[in-house]
C-alpha cells in the first residue's frame, strides 16, 4: 500500500549483568524490564510499510495522538545510557498509544461493539494500547491489564505517531457518542484523551474501589492521570477533592476539571493541609500518580495515621522502580490497604468513559499544547524538563 513516516524509537539491546531473561523476554527483540536492557535511545522519523489489516483487525488513519509519560521516559536514559520505563518494550518501534482516528479498512471477522456489524469505513474510534490476547489464565480471569502473552501499541509494537495502525477490533470503541458534543477536530483530540482517563478510571474505580459520595479524595501529581482521575472523582460525588500538584499551571488545570483545593507540597506541609481542609478525617482514597513513591508516601501514611478516616485505599498508577516505605503498624489499625494499578481494559473502562465524557465530563482542557508529527521528536525531549504543558497532542 506504500510507505508512510513514523515517529520511531530506536535503542540497543544492552542487559545489565543482573539482567536474566524471563519467560516472556525475547532475546534481542523484547523484554519485561525496559531499564534493565535498553540502552542509548533514540528518536527518528523514517520510512515504515503502510500495515495490512488481518483477519479480526481493522486498520484505521490517525487523527490525533497525544504524548505520554511513558514515551517521554523510553526516550530518556540514566547517567549510564539505559532507559527510565521499567516496563515491556520491544525496539525499533513507532511511539504513541493516546490515539483517535477512522476506520479506513476492517479485516474478515471485525465486528464494531457499537452495532454488532462490521465496521463501517469513516467511523469514529479510539483503541486500548493493551492488546490483550483473551486465552490465557489472567485474561480468562477477567484481568486483561495482566495478560501473559500482552502486546503493546508503542511499546513493543508500532503505535500511532503515524499515519495508519493496525489493531484487533476486540479493543476498537467507537467515538459516535462524542459527536453530540464535539465535531472535526476537536471530536478526535478528545477521543485521544479517552486512554488516559481510562487509565485513571483503571485506578481510582476498578482498583481503588471508587468512593461513595460524600468521601474525600487526595490525588498526589497533577499530570494527565492525576487531573483525569480528579474529575472522575468529583463526578462519582466527593466531597473534597485535593490535588497535591507544586507547578501553578498543573493545579490550576486540576481546579477546571474538579479539583476543590490544591496543595502546594514544596512550600506546605502536605499531611497537615490535608488534615486542615478535611477537619482532621484525612481520605477515603488516596493516588499516586507522581511515580516519587518515596517522596509521597510517608506524607499520605501520615495523613491515614492521624485522620479519623478508617478503611484508606492507596493506590499506586505512576510507574517507578524504587520502593516505598511502608509501615505496616499504620495498614493494620488504620485498616487502610495499598493496591497497583496497571491499564485500562476490562470491566467496561472505556465505554464508560466515552459515554462520560458525552454526557459532558470534558477532558479537552488537559491538551494545553498541538503540534505536528515533525514537531513530536523535540517534543517528547522537551518534557523531560518541562511540566508546564499537562497535554501535548500531535494533529494530523
């Protein structure tokens, strides 16, 4: 179908000593522990074949593609040359995974969810980055975030910063819903955010536990996640949403999308704001979404060690190699409890947050910058040093 240009990270496979092969591991090509074999990454846009679509696959034309942390940390290294994502990578890959766009040709057997017919050319739609595979035990289970044989759009699979992917249609959803709302461009910029709010809704709902109405929540870091979980929170009904963001244009943003209060944890102290703005009750749920664990943590156990809220779920979204310190003595009285959260698929996450965000929760606000496909590589670069911008989204 000829050649289309893709925004490619590039890195060599380099193990440190300690570094074992597991069995998911793929000698040279891919591995579970990013930071423990990739080594002097790099970014380039060249040429790539225009994929095919197979059968159960539907090939569809990018519209919008947003930067992540993650491509921003596969694209950093350590003083010694390896990559910051500690998760599963497979290079030379096109980046991006945050995408939205139509469907220009869907294989034999691809079937929309949203008609139980085939996928019509020009529909509207977004996709999981996690393509589960649906055979094996944890997806059987009905844990696909953890399946065993996963593959993953821009991380060990081409991704998005191009101009046609090709994925399976079981994790295709329409965007129709969205046209209430928004039309042209602005109706794919807000389906490229239905990811990111898929993953916090992953987080703060199917792992935390969700709230009831009237408790309070504390979301510590004001990035995509924190500001998307922030407004699921609000719309579940909490009484007191607190941000816990130190970059003034951060926690600004999570006031626009439902956050009561913010904290600025650089010039306050964080557990005693907290307890201040609840009356000394503390929260029911609390995010980690910074990835500084042992930054962030010792204020929130303080917090659940003095506040009177019983039963705390902790939960922990960003990704981070080091190790929180945990003082079990404050989980047993306190009956509080600490849960992962990794993804966002299964149990009806992002139709859910598609039909939200129809019904009026906007996520648009998190994009505070656009650009273009050329414009993605020095971007990406940018924001190892740049939290100012919440939301970079590439147009095509």
């Amino acid at each position: 179908m000829g050649k289309m240009r893709g925004v490619t990270l590039l890195a060599d496979w380099d193990p440190k000593p300690e570094f074992k092969l597991g069995s998911k591991d793929i000698d040279k090509k891919q591995t579970y522990s990013g930071s423990k074999v990739w080594r002097n990454p790099r970014i380039e846009i060249l040429d790539h074949e225009i994929p095919e679509p197979g059968r159960e696959e539907v090939l569809i034309e990018v519209k919008a593609c947003g930067i992540c942390g993650s491509d921003v940390h596969m694209a950093q290294a350590d003083d010694d040359g390896y990559i910051f994502y500690p998760g599963l990578t497979g290079f030379p890959a096109i980046l991006g995974h945050e995408f939205s766009g139509v469907v220009v040709k869907a294989g034999p057997g691809a079937i929309s969810k949203r008609t139980n017919k085939p996928f019509e050319p020009g529909e509207a739609v977004t996709a999981e980055e996690m393509l589960w595979c649906g055979q094996c035990k944890p997806c059987a289970d009905g844990y696909p975030n953890h399946c065993e044989q996963l593959d993953e759009l821009g991380f060990n699979i081409h991704g998005a910063f191009t101009k046609y992917v090709v994925v399976p249609s079981r994790v295709v959803w329409s965007l129709e819903p969205l046209r209430k709302r928004y039309s042209g461009d602005e109706l794919f910029l807000a389906g490229s955010l239905v990811e990111p709010t898929s993953v916090a809704y992953n987080a703060v709902v199917e792992r935390g536990g969700g709230i009831r109405p009237g408790d309070n929540v504390v979301i510590c870091g004001g990035g995509p996640i924190g500001v998307a979980a922030c407004a699921i929170m609000k719309r579940m009904g909490a009484a007191r949403v607190i941000l816990s963001e130190p970059m003034t244009e951060r926690a600004e943003l999570g006031k626009k999308l439902g956050a009561d209060y913010t904290i600025d944890p650089t010039k306050e102290n964080f557990a005693e704001r907290v307890l201040e703005l609840t009356d000394g009750m503390g929260a029911s749920l609390y995010l980690e979404a910074t990835g500084l664990p042992t930054v962030v943590y010792p204020g929130i156990e303080e917090v659940i060690w003095e506040g009177r809220t019983l039963n705390s779920t902790v939960v922990v979204v960003a990704r981070a190699d080091a190790k929180m310190p945990v003082t079990g003595e404050v989980l047993q009285v306190r009956r509080a409890q600490i849960v992962g959260a990794q993804g966002h698929s299964g149990h009806g996450t992002f139709p859910r947050v598609i039909e939200s965000m129809a019904d009026g929760m906007d996520m648009t606000p998190m994009i505070t910058k656009k650009i273009t496909l050329d414009e993605v590589p020095e971007n990406i670069i940018a924001l190892r040093t740049n939290r100012t911008d919440c939301k970079i989204s590439c147009v095509m």
